[in-house]
C-alpha cells in the first residue's frame, strides 16, 4: 500500500524510503563507531568512503594485504523473530577478521552493509552497536558502511548484513598447508557454541519438526531457546594473533560451513593427514540436541557444525605448551586434539580401492 496521501503526486518517501530516519540511523550509530578505531583511522563517519593510513603501519618488508567478506547467513532469521539486533554484528564480524586471521594476517578495518525492508533509527544503530563492539574485539577499525532501504524487496522487519574486512601480513610469514609437517599437533579452540552457522538445519529441526517457540525454557542449555541460539560466534583474531606472536604456528583453521573435517582439510597438504580424537573434548549440549530432537546423524552434525571447536591450530609439537599458555592468557580454551601423520595410500588391510584416504579423520566418541 502506497503511503502518499491521495491525489498528491509520487515521492521516495511513499514509495516506502525514508531519507530522515536514515540520517537519523547515522546519528545515533555515530557514537559506536567512534568505539571501533585505530590510529591509523582517518576522518570519520560520513564520508564517501573509509580512510585508513597505510604509511603508519611500520617495519614490513614485504607486506600482504589479506581481505574477506561474509554475511550472518539464516541466524538472522533468529534475531528479527526475537527483536534482539544488539548481538548479530558480532556474528558478522566474527566470519570476516577471523577468515583473515588464519593466514596469519592482522585485521585492520571493516566496511558493513545492512540492507534493510524499513530504516527504524533504532534497529539500525543497535545492528552497528553489536558490528563495532565485534571490531573492537578483534582490534580492527569500523571506517564506514552503507545502510540500504528495499522496501518491496525485504519485508519492514526483515534486513541482512554483510561485511568485507583487509588485513595485513608479513609475506614471509603467510600460513598455509605449505608449512604444515608430519608429527605437528593439532590444536583445538573451544566455540562458544553453534556460531552462524547450520541455521538452516537448526530452524528446520527446532522451529518446524518440533514445533518450540524460541521463547521454551531449554533445560539442557539452562535458558531459552532463543537465547542459546542467539549466542554470539566467538571472535579469535586476538587470542591467534597473542599466539603466532608466542610460539611457532603452522596453519589455522576457522571452523564454519562445512564442519571441522572440512575446514581442517583446507590447511592438510597432499601426502599428509590430520588425526583427531573426539574424546579430547565435549561438544556443548546444543548440538546433541539438535541431533536427538531432529534425529540427525552423527556425520551430518559434523558435516554442518563447528561441534564445539571454532579453530583450529596446526603447530610443532615442541610449541605445543607455549601455545597453549598464550591461548589460555588471551582467555581461550584450547586443548591438544590430534595430530598430522602421513596419509596412507591403502585401505585397512592393505587393500586400496582406488579412493584416496581422508585428510582429516575422526575417531573415539565425544566426552
């Protein structure tokens, strides 16, 4: 339904975009990305694009510029039925500085876009609140963004975000599988839940089979539905960043789409296989009750979930103790869970049947 008024002539704000509360989104969103800056910040909010002053950043020899974009995904869906907007920035960040942090490299800015059905100020800045709290966490500067009016396209309630952040390696210094030696151990950093991603599968399993409302208290995970799975996604660039400073790292891995085997095996180089023992660590409870209420297999939760680990790590064994001690400093559990050995080229019993072995393998049962 058009809101102009009848008779009068055809308007941007009665075809549903209103100019005033987007220039009110930016003045109340103005203050938390005040909180979100480095030195090497330049101006500020308002211009036609972030400014971030390279010649500061000193002593490279030949650096990288590492960059990466990602959205929420469907967890979004959660967040707009809820009317909670203050956390999923977190998420956003989260998926984009910690993709840049596995090479090694340092996050230093991000751009957001949130694209909205109908700009409500408020809505808006507490989406950017939850993005510039994620920025501060990772230690990356919030330079800009675009928030975006579709009425038409999105319904008034609905929105998505995304986000696209650079950071900065040494060359010399790069991770990646070319590095990663048989006898490395793997190390595993604890998640600080289902994150952002399996959604899909999540909603599917909760909300349609089984019919609960977000609002049911959960006994397993000792509050509501909706709270659990609006848990934040834990950020690790400055707990990776305290550990490749501390002790000599291999490769990283960021556990998102496609489950810790997957991800892992990104980083696992031909001719080598990642070992790793479930028993070393117990998923949280989320997990097995989406496997119990949907009944999901074992393989297609790991396949789609993080399973408790958010990243992984691939290091010497003789940096196994000091890089633990620099994960546990930055307030991150991590734990010992497998180890890089040789591929074999058969089968058990000697018998190849022409398919290669796995480059990453999980055995035991969870704790």
């Amino acid at each position: 339904m058009s809101n102009e008024a009848p008779g009068a002539g055809a308007s941007y704000a009665g075809a549903g975009v209103d100019i005033e509360a987007g220039e009110t989104a930016v003045e109340l969103m103005k203050k938390w990305v005040a909180t979100a800056q480095r030195p090497e910040s330049v101006g500020g909010l308002g211009g036609f694009a972030g400014l971030f002053d390279a010649s500061a950043l000193k002593g490279y020899r030949r650096p990288l510029l590492a960059s990466a974009t990602d959205g929420v995904g469907t967890k979004l869906a959660v967040a707009q039925r809820m009317d909670v907007h203050d956390t999923i920035g977190r998420d956003l960040v989260a998926m984009v500085v910690d993709d840049l942090v596995v090479c090694g490299a340092e996050p230093l800015f991000l751009t957001d876009y949130v694209c909205v059905g109908k700009v409500y100020p408020e809505r808006v800045a507490a989406i950017v609140k939850g993005i510039a709290e994620g920025c501060a966490l990772a230690g990356c500067a919030l330079v800009g963004g675009e928030t975006a009016e579709h009425p038409g396209l999105l319904g008034p309630d609905e929105y998505d975000v995304a986000g696209a952040a650079t950071g900065v390696v040494e060359a010399d210094e790069l991770l990646g599988a070319e590095r990663v030696r048989a006898g490395d151990a793997v190390l595993g950093m604890a998640s600080s839940g289902l994150h952002s991603n399996g959604y899909s599968l999540v909603r599917h399993v909760f909300l349609e089979r089984a019919g609960w409302t977000l609002e049911r208290h959960v006994p397993e995970v000792g509050r509501t539905l909706g709270e659990e799975l609006l848990e934040p996604t834990r950020i690790y660039a400055r707990g990776c960043l305290a550990l490749l400073a501390a002790a000599e790292v291999h490769a990283l891995a960021h556990v998102t789409g496609g489950g810790l085997a997957n991800n892992l095996a990104r980083v696992i180089p031909d001719g080598l296989s990642a070992r790793l023992d479930r028993s070393t660590w117990s998923p949280q409870p989320v997990f097995g009750l989406v496997g119990e209420v949907g009944g999901v297999a074992r393989a297609e939760l790991e396949r789609t979930f993080n399973m408790g680990v958010g990243m992984a790590a691939v290091v010497p064994q003789a940096a196994v103790s000091g890089a633990l001690a620099a994960l546990a400093e930055r307030g991150v559990t991590a734990w010992v869970m497998g180890e890089i050995e040789e591929r074999p080229t058969a089968r058990p019993g000697g018998v190849s049947d022409g398919a290669p072995a796995p480059a990453v393998t999980l055995g035991g049962d969870y704790r």
